[in-house]
C-alpha cells in the first residue's frame, strides 16, 4: 500500500468531487462536509465516470450518468441497480492542504 498526493484540500469544494488519475488509477475524490472520501471514479457496470454523475451528499452515494445506478462512498457497493458489483474505495486523509490517498 502506497499513500499518494491526490491533490490540494482547495480543490474540491465542500459538497462537490472530482477525478483525478493517480498512478494510472481514476479516482473520484469527495469532499462532503463530515470528511473527505475516495471511490474508484469507473462504474462496475458500464465504463463511465462516476464524477460526471451526481452526488448525493445526505446518502453519501454517487450516482453513475449513464443508468443511474449508485454507488455508497464507504463501502463501494451499488446501492441500486443495474449496477450488481462494488467498486473500491480507498482509505483518504488530509494533511495539511494536500489530500492523500491510500492505494493498494
């Protein structure tokens, strides 16, 4: 496991998220206001990018654009169909301004 700069705190906005690809890895980074979260940003049904879908800050899910399944930014899990298997999550901390995450 490496931790690894994802990105400055200042870059995503309370309530919002955004892609970033680490060491070939597209990383959806969450910033919610009880804490910052990391899913991979590629739903497990489709190939499409989870930032471009909404957010759902009070469910803590993430919705994919194409058919709307959603995924929970603490387990990975979809949380409605037609999306049957997880996507992973990864551990993320701030320190500082820099916001790193933990990949396997």
């Amino acid at each position: 496991m490496s931790d690894v700069r994802v990105c400055a705190a200042t870059d995503v906005n309370v309530d919002s998220h955004a892609r970033f690809d680490v060491e070939g890895v597209p990383i959806c980074v969450v910033h919610l206001g009880d804490g910052w979260y990391a899913i991979n940003d590629t739903c497990s049904h489709a190939d499409y990018s989870l930032c471009e879908g909404d957010l759902w800050a009070d469910e803590h899910e993430v919705e994919c654009p194409q058919h709307g399944s959603t995924f929970s930014l603490l387990t990975g899990e979809p949380q409605s169909l037609p999306a049957t298997q997880p996507v992973p999550v990864y551990p993320v901390r701030v320190d500082g301004d820099d916001v790193i995450v933990t990949l396997p």
